[in-house]
C-alpha cells in the first residue's frame, strides 16, 4: 500500500463539526470523546475581519514520537503509514501525550483520546469516517502524492486573498499524513512550524 | 403509578417516572467492543435531524443501529450527511424518551394505556366539534409526506381548515414574495453560476447538505461567492466576499441594486420585454433608491453597492441572488416580505430565470394517489381558517402554512380550543414564551405526538409517544429537479418501546374512533404503492434502494411563470388591492436600537451547523460540541463592548421588554455593531431534557408577540435589548 494522507482544504471547510460526529460514531465514542477539533483566529478589525481554521487532531507524522513512546503497542504504524489505534489497549499512562509535538491526545477516562486512523476502511480502500461525510469536500483521502499536488494547486489561489497561505504538513516530523492549506500562518494556531 | 407535576415543570426541577424510557445511559465503548465482529446491515432511510430529511444509509450491527453514511442517489445528502445526521441516531436510545401515553390530570400527567388515552381524545375532540364546531380545531406540524398526507386528510375527514406548519417562523415572506412575483419560489443552479449573491444565506451554518457542497465546489472552481450578512458566518468566513450590512436594510440595498442596472442600463431588456408585466411602474418607483441613498441605511459604501451590481450585471445571465430560507427575508422583519419581491426582481432584472447558474423551477413529480372508489377521499373544508390566514381584515395574503402565534391569541380569546401537534414544537420556537405558553395551555384539548416530551407538551392534556425515525415507514417523498428523486424511510429495527406508534398508526386510530375509519381504510404500504403506480418503480425496489432516481425530465428554456399574469409581476395588484405596495419600495425595520444608548441593541439570531433549532439541542454528541466550544454565547462586536466594559468570556444580562436573562459573551470583530447575535438553538427548559434544560438562553424569550402586516410571520428581529455586564 502507498502512503496516504488526509488533506483539508481549511479554505472550504464550514466547521459543521460533521467530520468530528461521523468520527465518533463509527468509532462508537462517547460524546466526550471527540478525535476531531477545530482551532480558530480571527484576525482584523471590524470590518476587515478574516476568519481562519485549521483541523486539530492527530497528524499522522511520519516519524511518529508517539509509536515509540506507547508501551502497551496501542499507537503503531499502519500499512497506510497512518498512525492506528486501538483504543481498547491504551492504558491511558499518558505517554503519547508527552511526546506529541501537537499535544493532540488528551486522557479521557483513562484512555487517550485520538485518530484511529480508520484502519477497517483504509486498509479497504475506503475514506475515513470524518472524510467519508465531509459535507462540503473540504476533506479529501488518498495516495499522499496525489494529495500533496492537489495542495500544492490550491495554495496560489488562495495568495491572493491571504498572503499568508500555506501548506502545513510537507517535512513536518517526517512528512504528516494530515496535510492542511492554511489561510493564515501556522503559528497562530500554536502549530509548530 | 408514578405522578409527575406539571408544577415542577414550572420550577424547571428534573422530573422521573415510568413514563420516560428506563433505559440506562449506553456505554458505547463496551457496546462496539462487545459487538466487534457482528455482521453489519444497511437499511435505507431519510434524517430527521432536521427537515431536510437527506437519504442516508444507516448501518444496524447485531441489533443495534451503529453509524449512518449518505445515500449516494438523494438529492439533499448526495453521499454526505452533515453533524446532526450522525448525532440523530441516538433519539432512538435516548433515555428520555416517553414511551407510554400520558395524561394530563389537574396538575400532572399520568401514564395511561393506549386505550384509555384514545378514547378520551376521541371523546374530547367530538364534544368540541360539536359544540364549537371544526373551526376550534387544528393541526400542526413541521409538513414532510406522511403529515401533509395523513394530517390534512384527517382534517378534511372533521372538516376543519386549520392546518399550520413551523414556517411562519421560518420562511413565510420569501414563499409569498416571491410567489407574487413568479408564482412560484424558485432553486438555484450553483453548478452553472458566475456569481452568486448571498443575502442573509449561510450555507454552512444553515445546512442543507448538498447546496454546502454545491456552494463550496462552485468557490473551489472560482465562481464568484459574495455575502450580505451581518456576521461574518462560517460561509462569509470563506466566501470571496463579505459584505457586513445594518440588520434589517436588506431590502435598501437590492433596491439600489436595481436602480443601478436600471439607470446604467444594465438589465436584460429582452427578457423584461418578453417576460415581466410593471417594469414601468416599479423604474419610476425605484427611482429614489440610488446607492447614495441607501449607503447611510444599510451601512455599505455607495460604490460597493455600484460594484456588486455591476459584476452581477457582467456575470449575468450566469449569476443569482439566492432565494434564501429565513435570515433577511425570511420572517424577521416587517420589510421582509418586500424584500423577498425586491430579491426576485433583482434576478428578473438580471434575465437569469431557466439559464445557466440563475433560479430553476421544476414541474413536481406525477404521484398518483389512491382510488376513490376504494378509498374516498373527505373533501376540503371550505369555512374560514381560524388563525386569520385569508381571512378579510386579518391576514388575507398569509400563506397556507398558518400562523400557530396566532392561535395562541385565538385560543385566549376562546375561539379555538383544540390542537393536535405532531413533531414540533411551536411554545419553545416562536416568540414570546408567555404568550405561547398561556394560549396553548388553555386549550382544552392538545394532543402532541412526539419522540420526547418538549415545552409544547409541557402544556398538552395528552401526550402520545411516536416511535423514532428509525424505527418506522414513511410516506414516500419527491424531489423535483432535471433527474428527480422519490425516497422513503424503511424501519431499520423493529420498535424499542413497544408501546410507541407511528403517526399514521395513531391518527388513523382516532378517525375510527371518530367514526371517520372509512376515508383511511388503507396501509401506509397501500398509499404509497398507489403513491408511485405511475412512476414505473415497484414499492420492493423503492424500499431496497431507500432513493430511487426517476428518468430525466425535459426542462423548458424559462419555466412557466404562474402568477395571474403569467409573466413576471414587476406590479403586483393583489398586493395593491389588500393595501400593500404594488412595486417594493423602501419600509424601514419596525424597531430600531437606541444610538444614544451604548447598551441598546438589535438582537438577532441565527442557526449554528450543528443544530436545528431546539429539537437537536438534547442530543448528546451535539450538546458537547456546544459546550467543547461554549458555543451558546451571545455575540458582540468588540468595539461595543469595550465602550461597555465587556470581556470576551464575561457574563451579561440581556434585557427586552419581556425577559432579562444571563449569559456568556463571545466579544468579536465578525458582527455589524449594531446586532447582538444569538445562536438559535439553547434556552430549553423542558424538565424531560435533563440534560440540555437551562443550557443556553433563547431569542424568543425577548421577542414580543407580533405579526407582520402581510403574511403574518413572527417578525423574530425586531426586538431592542440592553446588554450589562453582570
């Protein structure tokens, strides 16, 4: 299998939240238990104002601190290269959190709380759950190439209209497996550049 | 058998007993982990999250409903589904759901067997039809298939004419203004726009899934997305263009819109000669509502108004002004209705009705109906409504979805006395709690049928419990368009309550206690085999598939306009014989904030994606996105509140006429300074939501009772409040 990514278009996304309650469902969660959150800036004075979003979960680095750091073997790499979890072997010792350059995992009722990575539907050549449902395609799956071109088209495009605009995910931590186009800069959302 | 007191309503405490579900919280983690490896089943259906009602696939594992994905052939879901969808699911084992019938005595409701309930609202409901006669009567309901089907039919059957939706809340000014100016109230064709102008509109936030997605590929591809809003909503976040605007001046600047394609001769002269009656009339009209003009009123700079008319002009006949749902011209202010006339204009304007990426209008579907030599069908009743719809001196242009606000006047005034609700739930979303909470309380018969035990059935003699979405058939629904669509709901599990009942198992019940069984002697399986015996598809095929795409119509160039014209009613003389302008002309808000007062504010509201209206608010996997985000807090704009004193995160008091209440404050540049914006979801106080009762506070609560001079709707914006640090 090749690797794949998830790529958000934060230019298209509605924060409908829809992504965060497919997530919980097919991984049958507690409503407490949300894998997937949104960060946000406003920036600018009324009436200039800009809205920006960015995803926050897990970012399914290539080189992931959080595999090694798992002693019970919740957290490992799967045949995607995304980062799989079996929720029912955490332990919830924390260690994940520790390592995670994007203090991702929070402990929830003694277990992380974290992107399974939708193994059961990756690995049957079907999207994630979160991008499955995406109402307004701003989630898109498949071969992290393919993927990253996709990006890389979108950027430009949307220069024109925030200056700021990036792709967030390329080199990161061995290349992320959640590849984000951002409207506004990285560190405005804490995400480490 | 336990009593619970309809006094401990009032005082907001938590209230138990066997008529709510007994059925422990759902460990889910336990659940999946038990159920791993159970073999999964997909049954069709359409959500009931809200009433779009998209196709989706639910996916029942063991015995239990798991996930839902789209379905792939609905026009409304297009293989998406938005949070609600996802979050609806658990209605089904929610442990408050009622699940026996319940009956008010004195102060309390009283579980009572199915029996005994029928048979008392069969004897009230006959002791008022013959005493006061059917106009005491109606119905209400939010209107999809199986209630327009079996509640009209019922109503005809007793012959009363009073049959209300939600939509005098919702969306009553756009339905007649633009129906006064088509005939009809047209869709859009994003796929093939330029430019779309969004007035009030917000996609994101008011979901229906596949215009989000339509909308959001016509920005990835480059077509030009601009909105009007007073907030910067999550659409106008990503949109090309936001263009903040005073609440309630809408109607100025698609005034001074026109008057710029006018004046510089920018309108489609070909189609206005060929197709629209009044233009002369409604030019000399729009004369005085130049951009200069309307900048000082709607906040927005003269040459930004010249611009927009300009690059629409350009664009056309590839662009539109969308049709909207309830935000500018929807039922919030008294220039509403106008405004909607002023919006279908500006598109006639624009020559854009039948073209590439203007308005659609598509013939409805050919459903066949039962035989009436089998099956005769009651006739309707021609005596006057009773909430004043068409009524001279009342409401004579109102729209045939009713007025349930002013029921709640007309029940104080002794003149209705009974009601049946079905889902819906009009004491929480309409204004002014204590009028709708009096006037439906002194009915002698309200009947409300639902999942769960809302504020109108706080105030309902008897409470009938419905079985869930999934759990039930449905009447089969049609979706018009170029490859139009039937879908329908198919029981994904069998009842959890046994003691639940579908609506058309309970009202056909009451019509044979009525002695009315003869005009529903059929199944729900028989009206809908009859149902699609002209499409060419089979009620097995319909069931297996959920969604079934019906063969391509032929699609005229313009679609017929129906107005008494036939044309285009630049002039409408039905709105010149009641007393209205015939051509919109400016009419300003009907309250205005108070400039010298630094607390006084227009207050507005508006939906969030992740909730439809209050019926979501109880759903756990909603609610806690609400509270991950303190989602629930008023808005202002950042320069007020700094004169205010006001932090980001404070609590304020909110004041109107009506209600002072508390809040937390979200302080923000992405709102007009003159709005305070309330999301429309919180504020329930039924004790039998335990756990969203008190969460939130509800624009309605300071909204006082009005209705808007021409078709009657709830007027939802015009309301002044003051805003106070605690």
């Amino acid at each position: 299998m090749t690797r794949k990514a998830i790529y958000k278009d934060t230019s298209l996304c509605v924060e409908c939240h829809a992504c965060r309650v497919a997530c919980q469902m097919h991984n049958s969660l507690k409503p407490e238990h949300a894998y997937i959150k949104f960060l946000d800036v406003e920036d600018g004075k009324y009436p200039a104002t800009t809205y920006s979003l960015a995803r926050k979960s897990c970012h399914h680095c290539g080189k992931p601190a959080c595999v090694a750091a798992c002693p019970v073997k919740a957290i490992v790499k799967g045949k995607s290269e995304l980062t799989y979890y079996d929720i029912s072997k955490c332990i919830g010792c924390g260690a994940c959190a520790a390592v995670c350059p994007y203090e991702v995992p929070e402990i929830i009722d003694s277990k992380a709380i974290r992107c399974t990575g939708c193994p059961d539907l990756v690995e049957a050549n079907r999207s994630p759950a979160c991008v499955d449902t995406c109402i307004t395609n701003a989630l898109k799956f498949g071969d992290r190439t393919a993927m990253l071109a996709d990006a890389e088209k979108r950027v430009p495009l949307l220069k024109k209209g925030f200056p700021d605009a990036a792709l967030y995910g390329r080199e990161n931590h061995g290349g992320l497996g959640l590849l984000q186009v951002l409207r506004a800069k990285s560190v405005s959302f804490k995400l480490p550049a | 058998m336990k009593k619970i007191s309809r006094r401990t309503f009032l005082k907001g405490l938590t209230v138990t007993g066997a008529a709510i579900a007994a059925n422990p919280v759902f460990d889910m983690n336990k659940w999946a982990r038990a159920q791993g490896g159970a073999p999964v089943k997909l049954i069709p259906s359409l959500c009931n999250g809200c009433s779009s009602h998209c196709g989706m696939w639910v996916h029942v594992k063991g015995d239990r409903v798991w996930k839902a994905t789209g379905h792939a052939d609905h026009p409304r879901s297009r293989g998406k589904l938005c949070a609600r969808a996802h979050g609806s699911l658990s209605w089904l084992y929610d442990p408050n759901r009622v699940t026996v019938p319940l009956k008010r005595v004195a102060d309390s409701f009283v579980p009572v067997s199915w029996e005994e309930a029928m048979t008392d609202v069969a004897a009230r409901l006959k002791s008022i039809l013959d005493t006061a006669g059917p106009s005491a009567v109606f119905y209400a309901h939010n209107p999809r298939q199986t209630g327009v089907f079996y509640g009209q039919r019922f109503m005809d059957a007793i012959g009363a004419p009073t049959v209300c939706t939600h939509n005098a809340a919702c969306n009553t000014s756009l339905t007649r203004g633009f129906d006064e100016t088509f005939g009809w109230t047209p869709g859009t064709d994003m796929g093939g726009a330029k430019y779309i102008l969004c007035i009030g509109r917000n996609f994101g936030e008011g979901i229906r899934t596949s215009q989000a997605t339509s909308l959001m590929a016509a920005l990835a591809r480059g077509t030009k997305v601009v909105c009007v809003d007073p907030r910067l909503s999550t659409t106008a976040a990503i949109a090309s263009e936001w263009i903040p605007i005073r609440p309630g001046t809408d109607l100025a600047l698609v005034l001074a819109m026109s008057n710029v394609l006018i004046n510089e001769d920018l309108y489609d002269k070909e189609f206005i000669k060929n197709s629209a009656v009044g233009f002369e009339e409604f030019a000399a009209a729009n004369k005085p509502f130049t951009p200069e003009w309307a900048a000082p009123l709607t906040d927005i700079p003269a040459d930004t108004i010249r611009r927009m008319a300009r690059e629409m002009a350009n664009a056309r006949p590839n662009c539109h002004i969308d049709p909207s749902w309830k935000g500018a011209f929807g039922t919030n202010y008294i220039n509403s209705t106008q405004t909607a006339r002023a919006v279908g204009l500006l598109n006639a304007l624009l020559g854009n009705v039948g073209a590439p990426g203007g308005l659609t209008n598509f013939a409805s579907i050919p459903f066949g109906s039962l035989s009436r030599e089998k099956h005769p069908a009651p006739a309707r009743p021609t005596i006057p409504r009773s909430d004043g719809v068409g009524v001279k001196g009342e409401f004579p242009l109102a729209t045939s979805h009713g007025l349930p606000h002013v029921l709640a006047k007309k029940s104080m005034e002794g003149k209705v006395k009974a009601g049946i609700i079905w889902h819906f739930n009009p004491v929480r979303n309409f204004p002014d709690r204590k009028h709708m909470m009096d006037g439906y309380r002194k009915l002698d018969l309200l009947v409300v049928i639902d999942t769960h035990l809302r504020e109108t059935g706080m105030v309902a003699t008897h409470i009938l419990p419905e079985c869930t979405f999934l759990e039930r058939g449905e009447v089969v629904e049609g979706y018009p368009g170029r490859r139009p669509v039937i879908a329908t709901r198919v029981p994904a599990v069998p009842k959890l309550h046994p003691l639940t009942r579908s609506y058309p198992e309970i009202i056909t019940d009451l019509a044979n206690r009525l002695g009315l069984g003869r005009f529903f002697n059929f199944t729900l399986d028989e009206v809908n085999e009859a149902r699609i015996a002209p499409l060419k598809v089979s009620l097995a095929t319909l069931k297996e598939r959920g969604s079934v795409i019906l063969d391509a119509v032929e699609v005229p160039p313009v679609p017929p306009f129906t107005t008494a014209s036939k044309k285009v009613d630049f002039f409408s003389k039905r709105l010149a014989d009641n007393g209205f302008a015939p051509c919109p002309v400016w009419e300003p808000p009907l309250v205005e904030p108070d400039r010298k007062n630094p607390a006084s504010f227009r207050l507005i509201h508006g939906k969030q994606g992740y909730h439809s209206h209050t019926a979501t608010i109880s759903i756990p996997h909603l609610l806690q996105i609400s509270k991950d985000y303190d989602a629930e807090r008023l808005w202002i704009n950042a320069d007020r509140a700094r004169a205010l004193g006001i932090k980001d995160g404070d609590t304020v008091v909110v004041t109107s006429k009506l209600a002072s209440q508390k809040v937390g404050v979200k302080v923000t540049n992405r709102l007009h300074p003159e709005a305070a914006y309330l999301p429309a979801g919180y504020g329930t106080f039924s004790p039998f939501q335990p756990n969203a009762n008190g969460y939130g506070i509800s624009p309605n609560d300071f909204v006082p009772f009005l209705t808007e001079p021409l078709v009657g709707h709830a007027m939802m914006h015009e309301v002044v409040v003051e805003i106070r640090k605690v």
